[in-house]
C-alpha cells in the first residue's frame, strides 16, 4: 500500500521554496491589502517596489543558486559591450536556458 508522502520529501529546499513563494506574494499582498487601507499612492508604491527588490535578490542569490544550481552576471568587454553569462549545474540544462531567456527579456 502507498505511504502518504509528506510536503518536504517532494522538494530538496522546502526552506528555500517557502521563501521563494513568500517573497512573490508578499509584495502583491501588500499591494493589494493597503491599497484598501492607506490612501498615500507613494508610500504603497515604494514599499511595493522595496518588496520586488527583495524578490529579486531571493531569486537571483538564493532560489536561482540552490534549488536549480543557476548563476549569471553582466560583464562589459574590452569593446564597451554588455555581455551576460550564465551558469548551471550540468543536469539543468534546459532549466538554464529557460533561467537566461527569461532574464535577457
């Protein structure tokens, strides 16, 4: 007979993917709750654009790196040129292309 599996045995990092998760919501909660409550549009905004850059610094440092082994970063060479590079483990390779279209868009 099958055992029920149990939530952290489907993922590697559930601590990684709890805040994954909580960073996005979080940003569009907030958007949407104290849009009800503060009437200031600027304070909302700015603590709306504050919580994205949190989301992104998650993604990119921490979800991007441990649970699928993603890294990428901007050089300029010698020309003057932007030049992105992007990085990850060799079993995620279609993973990383997906990771480095998104990110170029």
């Amino acid at each position: 007979m099958d055992r029920p599996q149990v939530v952290s045995e489907n993922y590697a990092n559930p601590i990684t993917c709890l805040f994954h998760v909580l960073f996005k919501a979080s940003a569009l909660a907030f958007y949407i709750l104290f849009s009800l409550f503060v009437k200031s549009f600027v304070i909302i905004f700015v603590i709306t654009v504050l919580l994205a850059a949190l989301d992104f610094w998650v993604v990119k440092n921490v979800s991007g790196r441990i649970l699928v082994g993603l890294r990428w970063w901007n050089e300029i060479d010698d020309d003057g040129n932007s030049v992105w590079k992007f990085e990850c483990l060799d079993g995620e390779v279609r993973a990383c292309s997906v990771f480095g279209v998104s990110s170029a868009v």
